[in-house]
C-alpha cells in the first residue's frame, strides 16, 4: 500500500501546508525567535506526537467498544523528551489515556492498550526504536 503527502512552503519563515492522499489540508509552522505568538499551525515533531496519540486513540476506542465497555469519552495526553544534540529524536514518550465512563473494567483499559502498543499502533512501533514509550490510564467515573 503506498501512501502520498506534500508539503508546500507558504511563508512566512517557516510555514508550509501539508496534504495526504486522504484530502484535508493542515497547516506546520515553525516560529523563529522574536515572532512566538504568530504560530499558526503545530510543528512537525508535534505533529508526530499527535499523530502517536490519535493512533493509539483510534485503537482504545475500537477495542473498547468490541469489548462493549461503556465509556463515554477517551483523551490521550502525550509528554515527551527529546535528544539535546541533532537530529534531536524523541528518546522518551509518556502517554496518559483519561476513560470516562460508568462502570468501565481496569482490566479492559489496560488490555486496549497494551494491544494497541503491541500489536496495532504503527505509530507506537515506529516512535518506539527510537524512543522509550511509556503509558499510564485513568479512568473516570460519570
């Protein structure tokens, strides 16, 4: 299976907008010294951690839902820390998954994750080689 981006560069400094084969357009940015506050867009290595945890977010959601836990709500928090020297990898990525719900089973959340680190997250076995990843869950109750 192939899959196609692009970037173009929009300026100004370091602005692009980035397209997938998929259609929707999004905007990276990279605000240089003395204009923060002009972002307009997520940087390309946020970009990464995003993309991490709406993966292991899509996964959560559907085993939770074949495992009918009622839930009624899922966010990732992802925390990261990143090498001092170029190219500057992420070396350590927590993610934090907040279940709210009625009733949801402990044991269901930590099986959704661990299934989706494992076995079906592309983005966790990638960031993983470079990166130690780490997950943690709470769960609320409505």
């Amino acid at each position: 299976m192939t899959t196609e981006a692009k970037v173009t560069w929009i300026g100004p400094g370091l602005r692009l907008v980035g397209e997938a084969s998929s259609g929707p357009a999004i905007v990276l940015d990279h605000v240089l010294p003395g204009e923060e506050g002009r972002e307009t867009g997520p940087q390309p290595m946020e970009l990464l951690l995003i993309s991490l945890a709406g993966c292991t977010a899509m996964d959560v959601v559907s085993i939770l839902e074949k495992k009918r836990q009622p839930f009624t709500g899922l966010e990732v928090r992802v925390s990261a820390e990143r090498a001092p020297e170029h190219p500057k990898v992420y070396t350590q990525i927590h993610l934090e998954f907040i279940v709210k719900g009625k009733g949801v089973a402990p044991a269901a959340v930590e099986r959704s994750i661990e299934l989706s680190q494992t076995k079906y997250c592309p983005a966790s076995a990638m960031l993983s080689k470079t990166a130690e990843l780490t997950t943690s869950y709470r769960i609320i109750e409505e």
